[in-house]
C-alpha cells in the first residue's frame, strides 16, 4: 500500500495562464485546495500569474532560479483549438518548455495544461468530473517525495495493488 501524500513542510509555486481565466481559475482553485488537503500551508504557496501558456515555462524557470526556489512548480493554463493552428504551437511549445524546465532544473515542474477541443471539454476539466487543477497538486507533492526517496538513496514506496508494468 502507498504511503499517503503528505505535503507538509513544502513549498509549492503555482504559475498560472490569465488566458482563458475562466477554466484556468478553476484549476488554480482545486490545485489550492488540494494543496492545503494535503498539509501545505497557504504561507508556503507562491501564485504567479503570467499572460498564456506559453509563457509558463520561463516563469517557472524563473521562480526556480530564485534564491530560495519552491519544492515544486505547477503550470497551470487551457489551450482550446479553435480554427487556426495556434492551438498547436502554444501547446506543443508549452509542453516541450515545462519539461524542459525540470529537466534543467531537477525539481517537479507539473504540466497542469489543458489542452482541450471546446471550452465545454475545458470546464469539465477544470471544475467537473476530473478536476485536473487538483492532480497537479497531487502530482506535485508526490513527485518531490519520490525524488527526494530516490536522492537519499531509499526506494520509493510502491504500491504493490498497481499492474506490473508492461514489457
């Protein structure tokens, strides 16, 4: 059995798309209260709001070059396809940005991007049945566990119920 996530004693950033403020204020919502669920304080979150999802990645680089830089970095944002191929480069850009962000840097940096067909796809997301804001806490938290597990040189708990994984 897993060991529950435990996110006391984390600092938590959150940089957050103002472009579809709608969907993504939701996100940023769940992704709060997920948080504090989960035992992070509120005085150890930092909301970073920055103009679309393609500017996610510099701002997490940004806060995690600071001089006392989070545990982790949540990127949330919506990408909604509409009729020109923008959909696709912000996206993919946003995407290749955020990973690349982690790599450089070694900290969870959590891909908390919607990248949805319609709005209504959007919304449901965001605030309905999946509530995605609320994952990206959860991976969050349970990512630096497991990196901070893996850097001390113990074995990350697993959860023995999961599927083997496949070859």
């Amino acid at each position: 059995m897993t060991a529950p996530l435990d996110g006391r004693g984390l600092r938590i950033a959150i940089v957050a798309a103002r472009f579809n403020a709608e969907i993504v204020d939701r996100l940023v919502e769940t992704a709060l209260a997920e948080l504090r669920a989960l035992g992070v304080r509120p005085t150890d979150v930092i909301l970073l709001r920055v103009p679309g999802a393609f500017e996610l990645p510099l701002a997490a680089q940004a806060v995690l070059r600071a001089a006392d830089p989070p545990d982790a970095v949540i990127c949330l944002g919506a990408v909604i396809r509409g009729d020109t191929p923008h959909f696709d480069f912000v996206a993919g850009a946003a995407a290749d940005g955020i990973l690349r962000v982690g790599l450089e840097t070694g900290r969870p940096v959590i891909f908390g991007v919607l990248t949805t067909n319609t709005f209504e796809q959007a919304r449901d997301r965001a605030d309905g049945r999946y509530r995605r804001g609320a994952d990206a806490a959860r991976d969050a938290i349970e990512m630096v566990r497991l990196l901070r597990a893996v850097a001390a040189g113990r074995r990350p708990v697993i959860d023995p119920a999961a599927p083997p994984d496949e070859e």
